[in-house]
RNA sequence: GCCAACAUAGCUCAGCUGGUAGAGCAACGCAUUCGUAAUGCGUAGGUCCGGGGUUCGAGUCCCCGUGUUGGCUCCA
C-alpha cells in the first residue's frame, strides 16, 4: 500500500487530518461528522473528522466505487462509442452498466478490461472533484455524446449540488466519495457480465452489466473468491445430481421437481417430523385439492390481485377451474362448512398443501425458484384478544422447527401497517402490531423493525435464516389477516350469541419444501444429519466371505429402525468406503475376520473417521441414540 | 419475458482454422477374495438439443426454435 499523496489543498479534509497528525499511510478517506467523504472534500472548522483507513469496512465502498470508476475508464478506451450509465458499490462488490452498441462483453474482453484497468491503477491519477453548474454538466455531456449521463442530471435533485469526479482524462457525474487516487485500489477482479435494464425497469433498454469486486487486499480478494468457490461446491444442483436427490426434466417442463428415491425419503422424513410436531403442538392437519372453481377465487381477490402469478383456468363440463397458487381459500371453505363457536377458536389447521405458480422462465433456479412447490402452510382463526398468545406460540414453535434442521442463527423482522393502501381500521392494526410485537417480545428474541413493510391486509412477522457460509434467506413468514375473514364473511358465535368476525392468521416455517430442502443441502453440503440421511449406515465387507454375518447385523439394524445398506460387491475396502464417501453417509461399519469372529463391526464415521470396533450390541445401541430426531 | 453464454455417451468433459466422434468415471461381463477414499482386463453405449440453410462435405459456419446457466430497482 502506498501512502495517499501528501499534498492536499488548503481547508480540504485530506489537509485537516494532516494538520491534526491523524493522516496516516494507510488513509483513505474520511469520516466528517459521520459522514463518509474523501479527502479532498472542503472542510469548515467545526466539524468532527475521523480517518478511515483502507482496512476500515467503511473504506469498502470507496475502494469498489472508485474501481468502477477504473473499469468504465477502462471499457471506454477499449470499446469507443460506449456510453457509461450507472456504477455503484454493491453489497460484495460493484457493478458499472454501459450502453455499447455491438452488445454485452465477453470472457475474453473481461481479461483485456482487466489489464488496461491494471495500467490505469498503475499509473496512480488522482481523483478530483469538481462541481460545476447544472449548465456545464449538461455541456460537457452533450459533447462526450453520454445521454444517459445527461438524463441522470435531469433526476438530480435542483437543491442538491452537482459534481463530477476525473481521474486522467476521465470524468464522471458521480456524488462520490472517491480514494485519493487510482493506486489505492488494492486489489480487484472482474467477475461476470450480464443484461441489466436501464434503470432496472424492462420497458428500457437492455444494457451491459460487468460485475467486479474489490477488497482492502489480496488475501480478502482470495478469500471472497474461496468463498464463491464453496459456494459452488455446496450448489444444491450439483448436490442434487451427484447424490442423485432430485432432477428436473426438460419433458416435463422447468420448475417441475422429481424427487428420486433418496431425495424423497429426505423429503419425506422431513415431512413426517413437521406432521407429528405440528400435531405435537396443537395444529389439526388438513387436506385439499389442487384446483377449484373461478367462483372460489373471485371471492378471495386471487383473481384480481394475483392472476399474474396464476395459471390459465381450465374448462370442466362449463365452469372455469383454477390450480391453486395459494391454500388459504380451501382452509376457509372448511372453516365456513359449519358454524363455529367462540368455544371452537383458536382453530389451527396445518396443511403440506402444493400450489403452482407462474415463474418467468428466466427466474427458475433448482428447488430455490420453481413452478410447483408445497408450501407448509397453516391458518389460525381465532378472536383478535387470542392474537398475542397464539403468536407466541406459533413463533416459538417456529424458532424450534427452524433450529431442528440446523438452522439457529435467525434475523426477524416485524413489518407494520403500509403508509398507502391498507384494509381495516387504525384499532385493529395496532392490536395485531402489539400482538406480534407481544410475541417477538415473550419469545426473548431481538428484531428489526420494518416500517410500513406490512402486506395491505395485515401486519406479518418474516424470519430469515443464516446457513453454514452466512447467506440468509426467507423461510417462516407470520401474516395477520384482516381481509380474507371479510371476503367470505367468516363468523364465529361469540358468548353474546351474536355473530362476530374472527381474525386469521397464515403461517409457514419452512416456507416451500422444495426451497428449504434446497437450502439444506446447501447448508449441510450434502452431507444431512443422521436423522436426515438416506442411508444411515453402510455395511461394507472385506471379502465375500464375510457377507453372511453381514446380512445378520443388516438385518438387526433394520429391525432396529436404522436405515442401512449392505455393500457386499465384489470390490476392495477401499472402493467401497470411497461410495459410501461420495454419498455423505454418515457412518460405516466395516465387517471382515476379525469382526466376524468377535461378532461386531469397526466403525467409521463421516465426521472422526476410523473409531475403532465395538460389538454388535454396542453398535445397535449406539446407533439407535445417533439417529435420534431432534424433539418436537 | 429481456441480455449474454452454453448445449457432444448415464455423469464430467476433449474434439485447432469444416473431412464424418473420443477420454475418464458409471453400467455390464470375466478374473481377483482383497482391511479404511478408486484391483485388472474386456464389452456395450452417441438423432453431437431440434429444425432449416451454406458447402462436394457440418459436432464445427449462418438463421430460427427449445432448454440450461449468469444477470435484469442494492438509483449520479
């Protein structure tokens, strides 16, 4: 790292920290008053500066947005007649978006943008700021010919000052703040290129898009690609395939799952274990069908707020059928079968109920984005006074649902009433927002406040789960509903014997199987907990002498309850231990001559390795406590 | 849907500038009876995604489809 040029203008932030000794080697920008700004930035007296150094996590942004800066330098002098639109720093990096005429970038072209970056980062051009005059920002556009530019400084602000930032002969409309100059970017690379629209919306133009990061030093670059890396190894495509848990068949049609047999059997422990805790927990289970007539959906509002997402209907002897996007209006139907009592409430009725909805086929993505998906939907009705304990409840059985397939490290959020549109009076929300406030609070559990982030008929609570690399993703949603009980006037006869409106609440902790068996095997890599995996032992013997005594223990195991599979193949030890590897099975229990004659087996498990022999018995017992399911 | 890349044996992939398809693994057969991540030999396996075109000749070049993959609101 080299150290930032030493001379900075007079009343400059890069001038204040020298003044005041803070300007170290290693400063790349500056923190005035809290507020991120380089070193060159004007400066009054009075106001509170911080050094960042190139280290500092807040130095990030600058080092990416300044290397995007490179980049479109870079992309400019290579391919003439681009015109540069948008470039900020992302979450893990940056992006820059460029109109070029012939069309989007090449791996190829990726490696020369790189190099002539590489010269540009060499060369050490400092990064100057300058404002200018609506008028002059406008001139200097129209001559470099960069509309887009142009129609950016239509959108700015009229209050807001408007500045340009060069490094070389290269400027850009860009508020900044920048690194004091080009050598300071660290390290970088080049990533992907893709479309993107301007201005994300697709009635616009089709842009090119090349995707870079940048990190404080080689060894976070290095790490942050490892991390891309593992990322791809834990694929759950790949996972999918190798361990041959499900395919998706272009005949049948994208975003259709076909679970193979041990990907099913994951699938369906999975399912038991949700169907036994559900009833464990007070929930009656339910089951409907997939389609239903249009009448059905008018009354719910599906047709006319989520035909979008819905299939084209059906003509069944004259009437329009519909296959269900949602469950919720099915879970009504029953409820309104006969009447209910206050005495009745709350009702709580779980369903693994699958639905289809329409995807863009460009959205697809394995079991994470599909077409028909089960969802482990459930819908309370209760009385709104039952609200806050039936929260509780379902939040903590969430939490534990969530936590028995490995996943603890949550982020919650609760999302209130919208600003705009919203159904039900004022009174209403907030008892549904203290209600689940209530739960948040009874649960123990720290949460973010989502303002306004509520769904128009109600407030909801959404918990994200972190997997074993640190990606989150949405599982369990918890919705209050206000609108459906008045869309089919659901009643209930309360203690005054005069009809009153229940309050429904839907729910689902997984979220979609089919997505959370994906995130699983992304998170286990594979490799599932005992009470998950396909097969729980592999028998393996030495020779085929051997084999007799083998379907003696194979047999106990399974009378036993273990999943187990005997590899009596007439391969070495070595290749059979090596499938049995490959598959991520969790343990496996050699038998030869010495086993045979001490009637046991030498085990050998996925996470220590050789542990040695143990008798029969032993091992059963052993076993047995292994495979255990967590508690419901 | 849009942009781009890709599509060759069950899987992973090779096949240069057009000359008629190949490897490893898996499968099957035979031999081998073996001690903690691959025993050896052999056999079989392909509509080179589909359709059209250019050419004496197309896996390879061009066009049109289909599918897959990476992206498509993290605002100068």
């Amino acid at each position: 790292m080299n150290a930032p040029h030493n001379r900075f203008a007079e009343g400059t932030v890069g001038a204040a920290l020298a003044q005041s000794g803070k300007l170290k080697d290693n400063t790349v920008a500056a923190k005035v008053s809290g507020v991120l700004t380089d070193l060159h930035a004007q400066i009054s007296q009075d106001e509170s500066i911080e050094p960042i150094a190139v280290t500092d996590a807040d130095a990030l942004m600058v080092i990416r947005h300044s290397a995007a800066h490179v980049m479109a330098d870079a992309v400019q002098r290579l391919f003439p007649g681009t015109q540069v639109t948008i470039g900020p720093a992302i979450d893990n990096g940056f992006y820059y978006d460029f109109d070029r005429p012939q069309g989007g970038f090449t791996e190829t072209e990726l490696a020369d943008i790189e190099k002539e970056m590489e010269k540009v980062i060499a060369a050490r051009k400092p990064f100057v700021r300058r404002t200018i005059t609506r008028a002059e920002a406008r001139q200097l556009f129209e001559q470099n010919n960069e509309q887009y530019k142009l129609e950016l400084l239509e959108a700015i602000d009229p209050a807001a000052e408007v500045s340009l930032y060069s490094h070389g002969d290269w400027v850009d409309l860009c508020a900044g703040p920048h690194l004091p100059h080009t050598g300071l970017i660290p390290s970088f690379k080049l990533l992907s290129s893709a479309g993107a629209y301007w201005r994300g919306d697709e009635r616009n133009k089709m842009l090119s898009r090349i995707y870079g990061t940048a990190f404080a030093n080689k060894k976070e670059l290095r790490k942050y690609l490892a991390d891309l890396e593992e990322a791809k190894k834990r694929d759950h495509r790949k996972l999918g395939k190798e361990l041959s848990l499900f395919s998706i068949d272009e005949q049948i049609g994208g975003g259709l799952v076909l679970w193979h047999p041990r990907g099913a059997l994951v699938r369906t422990i999975l399912e038991d274990h949700w169907r036994s805790a559900h009833q464990r927990h007070g929930y009656e289970l339910i089951i409907t069908p997939h389609i239903g007539r249009s009448h059905l959906w008018e009354t719910s509002g599906h047709l006319e707020n989520y035909a979008e997402n819905m299939y084209a209907p059906m003509e069944i002897e004259g009437n329009p059928y519909y296959i269900k996007p949602m469950n919720c209006p099915f879970h009504i139907a029953i409820y309104k079968n006969a009447l209910k009592s206050y005495r009745d409430l709350p009702i709580r009725w779980a369903e693994l109920g699958t639905v289809y909805r329409f995807e863009r086929s460009g959205q697809l993505h394995g079991l994470l984005r599909v077409r028909g998906f089960t969802q482990d939907d459930a819908h309370l009705f209760m009385r709104v006074s039952q609200l806050p304990q039936e929260i509780a409840k379902v939040l903590s059985f969430s939490l534990q649902m969530l936590r028995n397939f490995g996943f603890s490290d949550l982020e919650i959020m609760l999302a209130t009433r919208p600003a705009e549109k919203s159904i039900g009076d004022a009174e209403i929300w907030e008892k549904a927002e203290n209600a689940l406030r209530y739960g948040l609070e009874s649960q123990g559990v720290s949460y973010t406040l989502d303002e306004g982030g509520g769904a128009f008929y109600g407030p909801k609570i959404d918990i994200k789960i972190k997997d074993a690399i640190g990606r989150t993703w949405q599982c369990s949603t918890i919705q209050v509903d206000f609108n459906l009980p008045e869309r089919f006037d659901l009643t209930y006869i309360g203690e005054d014997s005069s009809r009153h409106r229940p309050v429904m609440v839907h729910r689902a902790l997984l979220g979609s199987i089919e997505r959370f068996m994906g995130i699983m095997i992304e998170h286990y890599a594979g490799a599932f907990p005992v009470w998950l995996s396909p097969e729980q032992v592999v028998l393996v013997t030495v020779s085929d002498r051997h084999d007799a005594f083998a379907r003696e223990v194979e047999e106990r195991l399974r009378t036993a309850g273990i999943r187990v599979q005997l590899n009596a193949n007439n391969e070495k030890l070595g290749a059979k231990i090596r499938e049995a590897r490959l598959l991520r099975v969790p343990v496996i229990a050699v038998i030869g001559d010495s086993e045979v004659e001490q009637r046991g087996v030498s085990l050998r498990t996925r996470e220590e390795g050789d542990i040695g022999f143990q008798p029969l018995d032993a091992f059963l017992a052993w076993m047995k406590a292994a495979a255990q399911a967590p508690s419901i």
